[in-house]
C-alpha cells in the first residue's frame, strides 16, 4: 500500500518540479514590440528606402539652378574658302536660370515638409 502511495506520489511532483525548471519568458515591453513590428512589417521596411530618397530631394532641391557652358565650332575642316581653320567660328555660351520671387526657399520648404 505504502509503495502504491510513493508512486503516485512520485507520479504526481515529478512533473510539477521538472515544469518548474524552465526559466520564465522575458517579458515583452512597449518599446520591444514596436522595434520588432518596425523591423519585420514590410510596409514599414519600405519607409527606411523612402526617408533616404527624400532626403536626398530635399538637399537636390536647396541648390541653386546650375550655369550651363557651352561651346560650338563652325565652318572648321571644310572645302573651298572654309577649309582647315581659316574661317573657323567658336561661340561659347553661358546658360543659367534666374529665379525671382523666393522660389529656391518654396522649394527648400516643400521638401522640408515631405
């Protein structure tokens, strides 16, 4: 009888003792969870790509329009009265956009507000 007893006593804590021995899980913060969703959900893995584009957006649009040089070369290597370079033409140009009326700051604040 005191044998049936032990084992079934055996029986019944084993178990319970051996359930004891896992170590409890951390505990998942506010702050955790958010970092996890940010980094796996790939609705938001796509805004990291889009910050770096519109950046550079904002900085391609705080420059100034660019000058333009350039050069052309007429009636070079020719026949008749324009061969060689005796009537050789060179015109060099300079190109460039004058902006009025605040326009490179409404840019500068429009990609600072995308």
């Amino acid at each position: 009888m005191w044998l049936r007893l032990t084992a079934l006593a055996v029986f019944a804590v084993v178990p319970c003792a051996k359930a004891q021995d896992l170590p409890p899980k951390p505990v998942l913060t506010l702050d955790d969870a958010i970092a996890r969703v940010a980094r796996q959900h790939p609705d938001l893995r796509l805004a990291d790509g889009q910050r770096a584009v519109l950046s550079a957006d904002a900085e391609r649009d705080a420059l100034r329009p660019p000058l333009r040089i350039g050069a052309e070369l007429e009636n070079v290597f020719g026949t008749g009265p324009t061969r060689a370079l005796d009537q050789a033409e060179l015109t060099v140009t300079l190109a460039g956009v004058l902006e009025r009326g605040g326009k490179l700051d409404a840019r500068r604040t429009l990609a600072q507000a995308r």
